[in-house]
C-alpha cells in the first residue's frame, strides 16, 4: 500500500489473468479497500520518531502508481509461457523462491526483465500467491546452496511442449 515510504513505490502488477479481473481499476479499488481495513482496525499504528498516525494513500496516489502490466500473460489464465520457465530456472539457480509455471512464473518473468533494463530505484518481488511456510527445500544454505533443483529436469520438456503447440 506504500505506507511508510518517504517517496511512493511504483507498484508493477503483473496481468496473470484477463481483462477486466485485473484491470486497473479494479486493482485499485482493492487497495483502497484494504486500506479502509487498516485504518479501521487500528493497523496503520504511528511512525517510529513521528507526532501522528500513518494515513493510508488515497485513490489518486494509488492510481499513479500502479502499473498493471500485461505482456507476460501469453495465451491466458493459467498457461504456461517461455518467459515463465525462463524464470523458474533462473530464479531456482540464484537461490530464490519457487515459482509455478502458471502464475508466480510470469511475474518472476517481468521481475527479471525490469532488473535486466535497469529499472529505477530498488526492486522487491512479491508473490501473493500463498501465505503457507516454505518447504524444507527452500530452505537455502550459503549462496542459495539447499534448493531442490530437481525442477530443473523438467524445463527442457515443458519448452518442447510449448514449442510444439
């Protein structure tokens, strides 16, 4: 929601479904509904070193920015794209975490093309896909060390498949 940020973040979703289920708008009025939550129950709380209470940004603040992009959703809800096994590979080789070849793929995808062009700014990649507790796979050692790589084997197949179709 961008609270607590000297300066907005500039949020990029990533289409993984059709239009109008992640329009822009759409994506908007759940952020402003899940600020009227924070605020209601008290969540927002007061900054550390400040005199009053964080406020939730407003319609205009959350338009601007928002980027909903939707150049990674290939042939729609739910297939698999050469960007998102691109990914899973790369993001399972660097130590990060798993991504699906659905969903989490594709906007691993954009994560690593905004990288890759120099995005301004730091990056953060957040997948909402799941609030469950990491397998014990994922549990990383020195340098990323202690993934399951064994969903590497499977990339090769899935890209045939993809090429095929």
């Amino acid at each position: 929601l961008g609270l607590g940020f000297r300066v907005p973040p500039r949020v990029v979703a990533v289409r993984v479904t059709p239009w109008p289920v992640t329009s822009h708008a759409r994506i908007v009025q759940l952020a402003l509904r899940a600020a009227e939550l924070m605020e209601r129950y008290g969540a927002l709380g007061s900054a550390q070193g400040s005199t009053g209470s964080l406020s939730a940004p407003g319609r205009a603040e959350l338009e601007a920015g928002l980027h909903v992009d939707g150049r990674y959703l290939g042939l729609g809800y739910g297939r698999v794209t050469p960007g998102g096994l691109d990914a899973i590979a790369r993001f399972t080789l660097d130590g990060g975490p798993p991504l699906d070849t659905g969903y989490s793929g594709k906007s691993g995808a954009a994560f690593l093309d905004l990288a890759r062009d120099a995005a301004e700014g730091p990056l953060l990649f957040w997948a909402t896909k799941s609030s469950a507790a990491l397998p014990p796979a994922f549990e990383a050692g020195p340098s990323g060390l202690g993934r399951d790589r064994s969903v590497l084997r499977d990339l090769p197949r899935m890209r045939a498949f993809l090429e095929a179709g």
